[in-house]
C-alpha cells in the first residue's frame, strides 16, 4: 500500500524542504569525496552514511572511541 505524500502548506514549506534535500545530498557526496564519515540518526542510532561507522544510543560512546577497559 502506498501512502501520497503530504503537500507543503505553502510554497515556501516545498522550497525549504528542496533545500534541505539538495543540502543532504551535497554533504553526503562532500562525505564520500573526502572520506570523511557523515552522521545521521536512524531508528534510534546515529548513523555513519558513509558506511565506515555506526554507533549506538544506548551506547554512550561517540564513534571512533574504545572503550577503556581498567
């Protein structure tokens, strides 16, 4: 089943969602040029894009960082 999206109320909602979007895609290729990861959350975790890293919430942790063991 699929769902219609939702109209912007006015024009200017659709020109800021293009923005946002071209905005999106212009530093997720930034990301992949320079490989340099590029977060995003998704379904409760904070995400990698790039495909290098993903991190977790309920972690604590900020990805890239072991944990030290004492």
């Amino acid at each position: 089943m699929s769902r219609k999206p939702k109209l912007p109320m006015n024009a200017e909602f659709a020109a800021i969602d293009a923005a946002l979007k071209r905005a999106a895609k212009a530093a997720h290729l930034l990301a992949r040029k320079t490989n340099t990861p590029c977060y995003i959350w998704k379904g409760g975790e904070i995400v990698d894009i790039t495909g290098r890293q993903k991190t977790s919430v309920q972690d604590g942790r900020a990805a890239g960082k072991k944990k030290i063991q004492q």
